[in-house]
C-alpha cells in the first residue's frame, strides 16, 4: 500500500540538488575508477615504483585522468552531504552538521593532493632534476608509501565518519533503509583503510589493496545509486 504525502517546493529542490550530487557520485566514480584505469593502463601505465627518476622518465599526461575524475567525485559528494544535511529532521541535525564539517575537511584533503598530481608534480616530471627526486618520492600517488596516501586514506577516512553520521536521515521505506546501510557501512570500511595505512603503509598498491579498491569502489557506486533513487523516490512525493 502506498500513501502520497506533501513534498513542499523548497524541498523538491533540495532533493533535486541530491539527485544531481548522487547521478555526479556515481560519474565520478565511474571516471576515476575503471574508465580512467583501463585508459591509463593501455595507453601509458606508470610501472611500479622505483624511484623518482623513474617515475618522471614514464609520466605522460593521460596519468592525470584518474585525479581530474577524482575532483568530479569529491564535487559530488560534497553537494550530496549538503543535500542529506539539508532534509534532515531537526533530531538529525547536529550529527548532519557534523558531518558537513568532516565532509570539508575531507574535501580539502583530496582537493589538495589531487592538485598537487595534476599541476605539481607533472612540472617537475617535465624538468626531472635529481634535487626534485625527493620531493617526487614524497607526493607522487605511484609511491605507495608517500605522503599522498597518507593525505587520501585519511580524507577518504574522514568522509566515511560523514556517511556513518548522515545514515539516519534515510528511514521508513526498505529503499530509505537500503541507503541508510550503504552510508554506515561505507564509515568502518573507510575508517579501517585508513588505520591500516599508519600499520601498513604501502599496502594500497599490493594485490589486497588493490582487491580492496575495488570492492569500495563499488560500494560507494552502490550508495550513489541508492541515494539517487532514495531522491527520486522522495520527489515523487511517495513514500512506501
């Protein structure tokens, strides 16, 4: 049995901002996952790291695709965040507040490192010179025991306490409920990579942790498409 309830304008609009910010989710996980990694892969493929020189005498630009899909990404879910926080009822508030400031801080954090792969260190693999060898080894994302990883499992951490914390505002139909579990569980599996960066760093461009990449990967697609769905479903003014 369905029963239609009053979706105000003002909210029709919010859960529009959320179905644009979900469909941008699920984009940028498709442009900076598979697509951007099959492309690189068969164009110009970094080889596993050896050293800066290395790393600078195989860059090409096409490398800088996965992190400009990543910024799709991280635009996405910052709007998304906004648009949960935005419907949230008033009991849900200060946890979705909450999580609007980690999704910033996590938005800061990837930004950044994602500027320092697109503009930074492709200048200074164009010019190597061995003083920039050290500087390459600590931002480059091909050293798995950089600085970088450090920056991104941490941030992608800090988002996943987000998505822990918005979880509630999806409730009531067993789509809403569906949501809700993709939001939690997206908080300790994000949580955990980032803790076993500081026991094992490097282990993101192992077997596992590349195992491990694509199953969150999927993940988080799943989570855009319910959120998106959930949106939807709620424009409609339907609720099950």
């Amino acid at each position: 049995m369905q029963a239609t309830t009053t979706v105000s304008p003002s909210a029709k609009s919010e859960l529009r901002a959320g179905s644009y910010s979900a469909a941008g989710t699920l984009l940028g996980v498709l442009l900076s996952g598979p697509v951007a990694v099959a492309l690189v892969g068969m164009t110009h493929p970094q080889p596993p790291w050896q050293s800066a020189e290395v790393f600078a005498r195989s860059y090409h630009p096409i490398q800088i695709v996965p992190y400009l899909g990543g910024i799709v990404l991280v635009v996405a879910l910052v709007g998304l965040s906004a648009s949960v926080h935005a419907m949230a009822r008033d009991e849900h508030k200060v946890r979705t507040q909450i999580a609007l400031v980690l999704t910033g801080v996590f938005a800061t954090l990837i930004f950044f490192n994602y500027v320092v792969q697109t503009t930074f260190l492709p200048d200074l693999a164009r010019s190597y010179e061995d003083r920039s060898a050290s500087v390459i080894a600590a931002f480059s994302m091909a050293n798995p025991k950089s600085l970088a990883w450090g920056i991104e499992m941490w941030g992608w951490g800090l988002l996943g306490v987000a998505t822990w914390l918005l979880a509630p505002v999806f409730h009531g139909s067993r789509l809403e409920r569906a949501t809700a579990l993709a939001f939690i569980l997206n908080g300790p599996i994000s949580i955990v990579g980032a803790i076993w960066t500081v026991v094992s760093p490097g282990w993101v461009l192992t077997s596992t942790g590349l195992f491990a990449f694509a199953l969150w990967n999927t993940l988080l697609a799943l989570m855009a498409a319910l959120a998106l769905a959930a949106f939807r479903s709620r424009r409609r003014g339907w609720s099950k």
